[in-house]
C-alpha cells in the first residue's frame, strides 16, 4: 500500500506529473499540436449546468448498469493506452486489476508494453476487452485476432482514426518514442527521477528487459501507432484500411465487435449497418485531429441517428462523475476515459488507479443524489439547464 492523498483526478494527475520523468508525464498529459481539441475536451464538459429537482427519495439509488450481459458498478470503462506499463512497473495488468475490483471495463492495448496473455492471466474475464490496432499486413493481423481470441477476450475494439501517424510535438521535443531512446534530454528527465527508476525501469529491465511494445511480431517492421510526424516529413506512410478490413475480422471474431475513434453520426450509422456491436466516440483524448468536436458533442446527434438499442460508448475528457452523467444524458450508454487511471498508476501503482475509479464512482454517486437521480435510466437532457443545442437530439 502506497502513501498518497488524492481527492480528486487532478490531484493524481499533480502527483504523476511529480514522479514520471517530465518527457513521459507529456506523453499522456499533452496532445496534439495547438491543443485545440485536448483543452475543448474539458470545456464542454464544464458548460453543461445540471438541474436538480427536490423532495426525491434517493435513499435506494444505483449508478450501476449492464452492458453486452455484464454487470457494471457505473458506465465507466478505462480506454485502451498504449505504454500504460511506463507509470509502474506492469502498469497494464494493474489497471486490469483496478477495474476488476470496481466492477468497470477496462480496455487493453495492442501497444502494451506487457504481453495480452499476461494481462488476462491476471485479470482477465467479461470486464477486460482488447483493443486492436489494424496493421497493414493482412495476414499477421488475422493471426493477431486468432490469438486474441484464443487467449480468451470477449469484446475487441478496434482503434480506426490513425491512417496517418499524430504531429505530437512535444514527443519530438522530448525525444520520447517507444522502444524508449535515452537522448540527452530524455536521460536527463529520467535521472531527474530516481524513484522512477527504481519503481518501473530497473524492475523493467531485471524482469522483462527493456520497454518495447510486446504484443508486435518481430516481422512486423513498420508500427501503426505513436508514429510522430518527424521534422521535414509532411507525413507519415497512410494506411489503406475500409470497411473490408472489418469484414474480414468479423470473419474471425466470434464475440462482441467495436470500432473506435469516429465521431461523426455518418460513421456510427455505418457501424451498425455493417453488424458492429457498437461504437467508442472519440478524438483520442486530442491526440489525433487537434480541430475535432469533442465526442460529448456529437453524442446526442449519433444516439438520435442510431436508435436507442446500439451500443454507444464515448471518451475524451470525463474527469469527474458528473461528467459521466452529462455524458449519460447526451445518450451514451457508457463512458470512457484513459488518462485519469494512468495518472494514478503513475501516482500509486494498483491503489492509485482503483483510487481513480473509486473517485469516479464516489462524485457519480454524490451528484445522482443531489440532482434527484435513482438509477441509470432516470438520467436524460432533462437534467441540463439551458443546454447548447448539440446536447438536444435534432428533431
Ligand atoms: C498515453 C495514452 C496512450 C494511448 N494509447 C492508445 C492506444 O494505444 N490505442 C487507442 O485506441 N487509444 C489510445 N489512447 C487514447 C485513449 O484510448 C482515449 O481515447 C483517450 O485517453 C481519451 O481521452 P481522456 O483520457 O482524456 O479521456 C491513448 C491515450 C493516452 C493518454
């Protein structure tokens, strides 16, 4: 057990920002960039005004819910993050196990920097979905899914908004890249943290070697992911990947299938046509497109395009529990987040992410029972006072 105090996720994410090496910590905080679409991301969140209404028994309330047949303690779910291991030392089984223990999804990623079969063999079962990354050989990606698959997840993900690499250019000021390269700045922010290098990278080396993404065959030369625009390239080799691609995985994947990363109701409406179980809205957390709507915007517009029974998930800002409501209200049947659990595994490993979803669940639950709220399906844009026109279905 790890000595910390957090009240809230800025408070771990203070915390992070103290213990991770300064190149590593901007690595998740930071975006795309001008920002435009990271600080909008908040933004959003914070102009809808909630109504409460009076005199309601909420003495039996629930923020609990049921998503593909699996009971959730709150529509909350931790997205797929690459390199979540660079927090702690095996920083992926530790979300798992955080979101185990909270009765939350938790989303693993094709970057991890631990392999899929060792974060299911920890935590593995209904609450842990994995997230794929489509690469451009189309044999070792099936082979990829078959493993998947045969490792036991149940629910795959599959991350569509990256056909070129992100111009992230704090990563290029910082010399961060995955395999880690000790630049002289890189070295430099790491030596600044030596508990870091006791927490994470000895233990790393002494157990595992170094970082390196482990779930990518040796064959596999060319990286989908975290590919940074370099200076003088205007950019990055583009992926050819269609809706065929999904096709072909659907072929293979016997269970619950997603796309992540659109948000457009155009798209969504595709998702459903094409048999998906469901969408993740999402800007990846403005790490992609810096001049992206923040998912939270389209989300009332995609619930009246799709129907009520398809499955919408969204991420990209949610910070507190009462953005999972505004969140639930807008038509989201569950809502996703990446780097409140990264900050604190960073801040204190297991502890520090559960603390994150315990922080979630304790402010989702306050405000159910301040607005008036009894259970999932009381929550709807009759809770916002005098909301923006995109928080409204059109008519
Ligand atoms: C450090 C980091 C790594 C990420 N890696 C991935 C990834 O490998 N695959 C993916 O689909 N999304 C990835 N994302 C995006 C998240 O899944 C999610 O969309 C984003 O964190 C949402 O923003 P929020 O955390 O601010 O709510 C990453 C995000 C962060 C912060």
């Amino acid at each position: 057990m790890t000595n910390f105090v957090a009240y809230n996720i800025e408070d771990l994410r203070r915390i992070a920002k103290r213990k991770l090496p300064r190149g590593l910590f901007e690595y998740i905080d930071l975006g795309a960039e001008d920002y435009i679409a990271l600080i909008n991301n908040r933004q959003v969140y914070k102009k809808l005004k909630l109504k409460n209404r009076v005199l309601v028994d909420v003495s039996e309330r629930s923020c609990s819910t049921k998503i593909f047949g699996t009971n959730l303690k709150m529509p909350f779910g931790i997205s797929p993050t690459a390199s979540a291991g660079i927090t702690w030392f095996g920083g992926e089984i530790l979300l798992a196990k955080a979101a185990q223990r909270m009765g939350v999804v938790c989303t693993a990623a094709t970057s991890a920097v631990t392999p899929l079969d060792e974060i299911y063999e920890a935590a593995g079962g209904e609450h842990l979905w994995f997230q794929l990354y489509m690469w451009n050989d189309k044999e070792l990606r099936s082979r990829f899914v078959e493993r998947i698959r045969d490792v036991g997840y149940k629910t795959l993900v599959v991350t569509v908004d990256g056909p070129v690499g992100a111009n992230r250019e704090h990563n290029n000021r910082n010399g961060y890249s995955m395999p880690l390269r000790y630049s002289s700045r890189m070295a430099g922010d790491v030596l600044a943290r030596p508990g870091w290098i006791f927490r994470v990278l000895l233990r790393q080396y002494l157990r595992r070697g170094a970082f390196k993404k482990e779930n990518y065959p040796a064959e596999l030369g060319k990286k989908l992911s975290d590919m940074s625009v370099k200076q003088g390239q205007s950019h990055t080799k583009p992926d050819s990947q269609c809706w065929d691609d999904i096709k072909r995985i659907q072929d293979i994947w016997p269970g619950n299938l997603l796309i992540k990363g659109l948000y457009s109701s155009e798209d969504a409406v595709l998702a459903a046509k094409h048999g998906l179980h469901g969408v993740i809205l999402s800007n990846h957390g403005g790490r992609y497109v810096d001049n992206a709507p923040s998912p939270l915007q389209i989300t009332a517009e995609t619930r009246a395009a799709v129907g009520k029974d398809f499955m919408i998930a969204i991420d990209s800002g949610p910070r507190r529990g009462s953005d999972i409501i505004k969140a639930v209200a807008c038509g989201a049947d569950l809502v996703m987040s990446g780097r409140p659990t990264l900050y604190g595994c960073a801040a204190a490993g297991e502890d520090g992410a559960y603390r994150a979803l315990e922080i979630f669940y304790e402010e989702m639950d306050r405000t159910m029972a301040q607005l008036g709220l009894n259970s999932i399906s009381d929550i709807g844009p009759q809770i916002f006072w005098n909301p923006p026109h995109w928080a409204y279905p059109p008519h």
